[in-house]
C-alpha cells in the first residue's frame, strides 16, 4: 500500500474515535505527497524531518514532526520498516503560553464591521465572518467548534456543540443578544441557497474552514492596524476566547472562596474544559484579576490570623 492509502486509513481510524482531524489530515495527506515524490513507500526519519522543517516557525516544524510521528507510531505496529522519528529531533517542545492580546469591545466591534467589507461583495460571506467573530467574542467557544456547527445544533436552549477537544458535547446557553444575531444571519443564510448542513458557510456553498477563518481574521487585524507584519505578534483568533474568559471572571473574583469556585467551575464547563486547572490560567491574565485574587488571598489569611 501506498503512503497515501496508509494515511487515508490513519485518518479514517481517527475520526472513528470522534475526531474530527481536518487539518492534519490535509498535512499527512501533504506528508504522504511529498515522501511519494522522494519514491519512498515507508514512513522515514529523514524525510519526516526534512517535510517538518519546510515549515517557517520552530514550534509549527515541532507539531508537523508530532503528527507524522503519530502515524509512525501507528504503522510501526503492523511493519517495522516504517521508522518512528525521536519526538525531541527538533528540540524539546517549552510548555509556553504566549501572553494573549486582549481585545477591547471597540476594537472586537471595528473587526467585525471591516469583515462586512469582504469580498466577495453581495454574497453570504461577509456575513459569515461577521457573525463567527462576534459569536467567538461572546461565548469563548473555539474556531472549531464554531466552524462545524451544523443548522440542527441551534436549539431553543442554545448551540449543542457535538467534537468538542475533549470529545465531549456540551450546551452552550446564549444571551439574548447573540442569539437575535444570529436568527439575523440565519436569515440571510436561507436567502443565499445553500445545501450544506454547516451553520455558518461561504459564497460557494461549503463550509468554512478553521484555517480560512485564521487566516482572514489576521488579515482583518492587518488591515485595522492591530497586528504588524508576519511574524510579529499580534492578536490571535484563540485570543477571543482568553478576552471572553477574562470579562468572565473580572465581575466575579472577589473574598469569597465559595463563589471563585462555583463561578470557576461553571465557567470551565462552559468553555468546555476538562477540568478547572485550564480555567484557572485565566486569572493570570491582566493586573485587574491579579489585584482581585491578591486581595482575596490577603483577607483569607487576616481572617485566619484573627480566628488565631
């Protein structure tokens, strides 16, 4: 069989287990091409490492090297031919976090208005990346769940989100205002035709992809003056998940142990995490929330110095 066959079935095995795993199978797929074009049958280190670094950045070279190892691991089991690169051959990964970019609400509302801009003009796209931002800004929800939301997960109770990132589903309630947003869009929605059963698609008819999304909302910040050139940093999409997080917690954080941990635990289950430790980063985020839990952690202990 060929790499490509091979991938196909690494990819079908996947997304049996609930994945969705669209962009790395276009990369394996793109993995494959490339090994094919050197005549290779087998999955070899050095042309995994050499199709990793075609990348520009250190930390994409790493995640390429990462899921061609997977694969290797994977085909390892039933032909030893295929070699498994060492999972440190491009340096040792840093449990980094880069800072976010917190977006103010004028600033997430210029974004969403440039998107109206959009070509191509008349059609149903401006609307779509009108909407997505705005949705993404108000309820934290990721690019991909957003992006595979299908017409049936619009519920009265809110979206149902079905591929979370931990596999699990979950409800995500809306407020009033987001969801007279969207039964807007959803008007001009039927008004453009489309077949697809996406939420949220394109001039031609299809859906949009997580990585167009990306793409076009850098281009939107590009353009606004609030990112620079490539490869300097700027906001990031992921960043109005941190920025609704942040709005989240700043009105909550208080004295009260009792109602961080209700308030952390309900949030945390709304942004679909696994468990609260991911929620808890957040608090790090800006000085405000640094000041709140600072002076909550000086009243416990004046508290507990008092009770003796």
């Amino acid at each position: 069989m060929t790499l490509t066959g091979h991938v196909h079935l690494y990819v079908a095995f996947k997304r049996a287990t609930g994945l969705s795993f669209k962009e790395p199978a276009q990369l394996l797929a793109d993995f494959a091409s490339f090994a094919e074009s050197r005549g290779e049958e087998f999955v070899g280190v050095e042309t995994a490492l050499a199709w990793a670094c075609r990348s520009g950045s250190v930390k994409r070279k790493r995640d390429r090297l990462q899921l061609v190892r997977g694969l290797a691991v994977h085909l390892h089991v039933v032909d030893e031919r295929h070699e498994i690169p060492h999972r440190d051959a491009l340096g040792r990964a840093l449990t980094y976090r880069p800072p976010p970019r917190l977006l103010s609400l004028a600033e997430i509302r210029r974004i969403m208005e440039t998107a109206k801009d959009l070509p191509p003009a008349g059609t149903i796209t401006p609307a779509t990346f009108h909407c997505i931002i705005g949705l993404l800004a108000a309820t934290g929800m990721r690019r991909s769940e957003a992006t595979g939301l299908k017409l049936e997960d619009d519920t009265p109770d809110g979206l149902r989100i079905r591929a979370a990132k931990t596999g699990r589903s979950r409800l995500v309630p809306l407020h009033e205002g987001v969801r007279a947003a969207l039964d807007r869009y959803l008007q001009v929605r039927r008004q453009c035709g489309s077949a697809d059963g996406h939420f949220f698609v394109l001039a031609h008819g299809g859906p949009l992809s997580p990585m167009y999304l990306t793409q076009t909302f850098i281009r939107l910040t590009r353009r606004l003056g609030l990112r620079g050139e490539p490869g300097e940093p700027g906001p990031r999409l992921h960043d109005l998940r941190h920025g609704f997080a942040v709005r989240a917690l700043e009105g909550v954080v208080s004295g009260d142990r009792r109602q961080i941990g209700r308030h952390m635990l309900a949030l945390s289950t709304y942004l679909g995490h696994s468990n609260a430790a991911g929620t808890y980063w957040y608090l790090e985020a800006t000085p405000l929330l640094l000041h709140n839990v600072s002076a909550a952690a000086e009243t416990l202990f004046q508290q507990r110095r008092a009770d003796g």
